[in-house]
C-alpha cells in the first residue's frame, strides 16, 4: 500500500455509503492520532485500539444522525505523496466557511486547521473533512 491515509479515507467513506456502524483499518500511529482528532470533533462516535491475532486494528464507529444520514459528508485527500503540500499558519484557510476541518501534521504533531492558525504553526495539509 502506497498511501496508507488514503486507504483510510477510502474505507470510511465506502462504510459510510453502505451504512456500517464500524470500519476496521490496520493500526499506525498516524491513523490512529487522525481518528481520535476526528472523534474528538464529532466525526465518529468512538475510536478503539484492538489486537486481531498478531495484528493490530484501528475500529473506528462511525456517527450517523436521526435521519441515517452519516456524519461526514465529505473527505478529500490534499497532500499525497507524489505531491506534498505544506503551508504557513497564514496560509491555511478555513474549510467550507468554517463547517470543515483539515488535519494538519505540525512539527508539534497532528492537529486541526483551527489550532494550527491559533498556535501559529504551519505543516503539511494531509486531508480535508466536512
């Protein structure tokens, strides 16, 4: 697997489309710290940390409101590894007028756009959510 985050992404929305209420993706670090920030935004209900024999899963339970509609109406890669983009704390923009988020890897770890700009520290752009 080239993009791991991708794969991610990939898996929360087809689960999403198909109305599961969890996703199981395998466990990094990185992931794992992107799901909890997006748990912690109102994205996922929980995410959990689990053992499946000899390997490790990340199994994140997605949201969904009273109308069965899913929590997330939008992902979008922006940084891939064949292009990365970094920005200034200036040059991050606001998401759909505020609604979104992207998640930003700081040299102070992984954070939303939001505490970016607050912090005043930039980093590469790893995806868009809203």
């Amino acid at each position: 697997m080239t993009d791991p985050i991708t794969d991610m992404l990939n898996r929360i929305r087809n689960a999403q489309a198909v109305r599961h209420q969890t996703v199981k993706v395998p466990y990094s670090d990185l992931k794992q710290k992107l799901a909890e920030i997006l748990t912690r935004e109102g994205f996922f209900d929980k995410v959990e940390k689990r053992r499946k024999k000899t390997q490790k899963i990340t199994e994140i339970y997605l949201k969904y409101s009273a109308d069965k509609s899913p929590a997330i109406s939008g992902l979008k890669r922006i940084s891939k590894p064949s292009q990365r983009i970094y920005k200034k704390s200036k040059e991050i923009r606001k998401i759909r007028g505020g609604y979104g988020i992207a998640i930003v890897s700081t040299p102070q770890g992984l954070m939303t756009d939001k505490e970016a700009r607050k912090k005043k520290v930039g980093g590469e752009i790893l995806c868009e959510i809203w």
